[in-house]
C-alpha cells in the first residue's frame, strides 16, 4: 500500500507500502520512547493504520512487534538502501 502524508494523518493505497521508516516530528506524549527528529523502522499493522496508528520499533525496543503511536507524531522518509539496511540491523 501507498502512503500518503495529509493533514497530520497517513492514508494507505494500493498494496505496497511506500516506507518501512517514519521520522519522529512530535514526541511531546512520550519523550521517553522517543527522539524528535530520529528515523524510526515501522511494523505493518493495517488495523492500527485504519485507526490512524503506526506500530513503531521505539528506543525501547522490548517489545519485537513494537508499539502503537499516533500517525501525526510521524512524517514518512524515503532512505538510500545503505540507510534502509543499517537500520534493519538495529
């Protein structure tokens, strides 16, 4: 599936997804999970994307199948395929 940024919100299309990484743009409900600015790796999860949530592998990473957050607290990133594999790694 495709997803779109618009009004604070992701909207999914189609079947492939656009990116498997989010950048955080507001952390203001939870500063300790997570970093304004850092690059984030997302888990797919099409109930929470219905419901305008994103699972998210956050900084503490106890959790394998990550948490759920609020779409707006992210924007989505494109990254070259180094960054995209370094990330995977973590």
């Amino acid at each position: 599936m495709r997803r779109e940024y618009l009004d604070d919100s992701f909207i999914s299309h189609g079947r492939n997804r656009m990116s498997d990484f989010v950048i955080c743009i507001n952390n203001d409900s939870n500063p300790a999970s997570l970093i304004l600015g850092k690059v984030y790796r997302t888990v797919p999860d099409a109930e929470a994307e219905a419901h305008n949530m994103l699972r998210i592998i956050d900084e503490d990473r106890s959790e394998p199948i990550g948490y759920l957050y609020p779409a707006a607290m992210f924007a989505p990133i494109e990254l070259p395929d180094a960054a995209k594999r370094a990330l995977m790694a973590e």
